[in-house]
C-alpha cells in the first residue's frame, strides 16, 4: 500500500512538472523568453520599420536584456513618445511582442495589449541593437 502511494506521488509530480513546462512554453503572457524556441526576432522603430536581428550572439542578448524586464505594474495609462520594440516568432507560429517607451511597456500575443511599468529604460540598448543591424 505504501508502495502503491509513493508511486502514484512520483507520478502525479512528474505529471505537474511537465504541465508546467509546458504552460512556460506556451508564451500566452510576458515573462521569460526561451532562445532556443525562437524562429525569428525583430527590432522595430517608432515608424514600424524593422530589422530583422540575424548573429546569434545579439539575438541572446537582447533576450537576456527582455528577460531582465520586471513589471513593476500592470494595467498603466498608455504613453506615447519615441520608442522601440521587439517582434518574437516562435516555433509553433505563436508571436510576442513588446514595445518599449522609458519605463513602460506595451506587450502583446496576439489582439490583447497590456500597458506595465518596467523596472528600467531598456530604450539606448535596443537602439543600439537597431542601428548595429
């Protein structure tokens, strides 16, 4: 009986572990960006001009730099100014993406759009990467 328990536990946990990896992996709200899961990344302007980011080593870090991103508050009125954002394709077609204006943010994935305070202006590193590419 005590056998039987223990099983059922180890079963029951490792089944919790992967629904977990797979909600990570569905990308349905902000958070952390696998890089091994992306098929395309964009950097665009505040004219919506983009440029495709293709060296790997500048696609990792510019992840990294999204995924250093906190949300310090969500549901924020919307600012308008100058900016830049990122477009991510992932593997499964899915698409993310996030524009940044100071400490703000727009994120999507799809139709819906949510306004957040960041914890920090990400805007000079982004630009960086657009006018390198």
């Amino acid at each position: 009986m005590i056998c039987l328990i223990s099983l059922s536990a180890l079963l029951f946990g490792c089944n919790n572990e992967k629904q977990i990896k797979n909600q990570n992996k569905q990308h349905n709200k902000f958070g952390f960006i696998d890089k091994d899961d992306i098929t395309s990344l964009k950097i665009h302007n505040i004219k919506a001009e983009e440029k495709e980011i293709k060296n790997k080593s500048d696609k990792d870090k510019i992840i990294d730099l999204i995924n250093s991103v906190n949300i310090t508050k969500s549901s924020v009125e919307p600012l308008y100014g100058v900016g830049f954002g990122v477009i991510i394709t992932y593997s499964n077609g899915e698409k993310f993406s996030a524009s940044f204006l100071e400490s703000t943010m727009l994120y999507s994935t799809g139709d819906n759009g949510t306004w957040c305070k960041i914890d920090k202006n990400i805007l000079d590193d982004l630009r960086s990467y657009y006018d390198k590419n």
